[in-house]
C-alpha cells in the first residue's frame, strides 16, 4: 500500500533526523576517526538503544518491518526524544503514544488551577489511569473520600469500586461502574507494558467481585461526557451534567466540569 509506504519512508527520515543531530561526546562514546556525516552512526545509535545494527538499518531505510513499544521507547531515550517527538515517533510507526512506562503524569501550575477557577462547579483532572491530578472543594464534597488517601495518588475507578461511601453517592452505581470500568480497559489497552495500569487492575479485580466478573467481558468504551445522578451529603439525589475536555498538549489528561441538570424523576 502506498500510504503505508510512505510513512514507513517518513519514519525513516525521522530517525536519520533525530540521529544526526546527537554528538558522540552528549552520549558519552568516543571519537573514532574522521566521519563523513553529522551525528551518531545507525551502529552507534543501535549499541545505545540495544538492537541489532542491520535491524534498525531497515527500519529507517522504510522496510517493512514493525517495531514494538519497548524498541520505540529505547530508540526515543537514546535519541534523548522530548515528549512531543516522542509521541510523533510512536505515530509514524503506527501504534499509539502514551506515556512511558511508569512515568508518572504531571501538570503544570496553570493547568492545575484550572478546577480552582472553576469553583463552585465540581471539576477535576484526570489522567489516563484516572489518577485525580488536580480537584476543587466543590467536587471534594460531591465525591467524599476521593482525595483523602495520603500513601498514593487519588484514583477515580478505585473510588467508585473500593470506597463503600460510592454506592451511596452514585445512584445508577452498576450502570457507571460498568462504563468506568469500560473505558478503563480501553484505556488500559493503549498502555499494555504500563505497570501503573497494571497494578491498578489488579487492585480492582481483587478487591472487588463486580470489577472481576466485569473484566472478564471485555467492554470498551471511549471517554465522553454524559449526565449521572448523584446524591449529596444531605441525601438529595441530583442529575448532573459532566463535561470532559482533552488537554490540548496531553490528550489522555481529561478536565471533567460538573452542572446540575434537570431533577431526577422517578
């Protein structure tokens, strides 16, 4: 196929870029006579990364041959790749970017205050494994406990499967658990080396009998946004509206907004 020609032909040229532009001295290898072109040699670059020399020749000479996550992602460090190229470099080889393995997400401080101007609309961020990264007051008190734990992360899915308090809060449980747990594994699917993923299904499936008989089905689903039913703290059941928008620069870090919608009938 043509197109697929042709983005093995771009892989490779992003390769040979990135390639030429590292010194022996910013890797630490020594100079070893006169070299006719800039930057690294493909057998360099190889040693560094760890892969055979005549492999990672046909890769950037666009052959067709697939690299798995673990080749990319050494090719992406000994290529010292920023984020964004990185992410490009899994693209063009045709899997999807993501963070790497057990690389915990971050936000800067801008980002992080966004839930805060939102107040008094319940707002939160998540990332792709539904650690909560940044939470105001408002949506503290409509998910008691959520940010409590102290030893980890605030995680949304462990929450809503774990913490008693959820099933109390969230009125249609099963129906959302089943979802959240859908779009979990979709999720979950894009990062299959990620021990943070993993360790966190684990987690679910041992703790909860509803999270391991779901699982074993296979649901997927993408994230959107919707309306749930929630009850506050005084009882009073609410339908809300909720809202998520993708970062711009990390798309797997979702703001979720909360509104009360129409009341619940019924």
């Amino acid at each position: 196929m043509q197109q697929e020609q042709d983005q093995r032909a771009e892989l490779g040229a992003f390769l040979r870029s990135r390639r030429q532009r590292i010194t022996p001295d910013q890797v630490g290898l020594p100079h070893t006579g006169r070299r006719r072109t800039p930057g690294l040699r493909r057998e360099e670059l190889a040693l560094l990364a760890g892969i055979s020399a005549t492999w990672y020749t046909y890769l950037e000479q666009g052959r067709d041959i697939r690299a798995s996550d673990q080749v990319l992602d050494a090719l992406a460090t000994a290529l010292r790749l920023d984020r964004h190229e990185r992410d490009h470099l899994f693209q063009l080889a045709g899997h999807a970017p993501g963070t790497r393995a057990g690389e915990p997400e971050r936000l800067t401080a801008e980002v992080a205050a966004v839930p805060l101007l939102l107040q008094p609309q319940p707002a939160y961020i998540i990332g792709g494994n539904y650690d909560v990264l940044s939470c105001n007051q408002a949506a503290d008190e409509l998910f008691p406990n959520l940010t409590t734990a102290t030893d980890r992360p605030a995680n949304f899915v462990r929450w809503v499967f774990l913490d008693p308090v959820a099933q109390d809060v969230v009125v249609d449980w099963e129906q959302e658990a089943r979802g959240l747990l859908a779009r979990l594994r979709t999720l979950a699917g894009r990062h299959p080396s990620d021990p943070a993923y993993t360790r966190l299904i684990d987690e679910l499936t041992t703790g909860s009998p509803q999270a391991r008989a779901w699982w074993s089905q296979y649901d997927v689903q993408v994230r959107r946004g919707g309306r749930k039913r929630l009850r506050r703290r005084n009882g009073e059941a609410v339908e809300f509206v909720y809202t998520a928008f993708h970062l711009a620069e990390q798309p797997e870090l979702t703001l979720v907004i909360y509104t009360e919608g129409e009341e619940p009938t019924g």
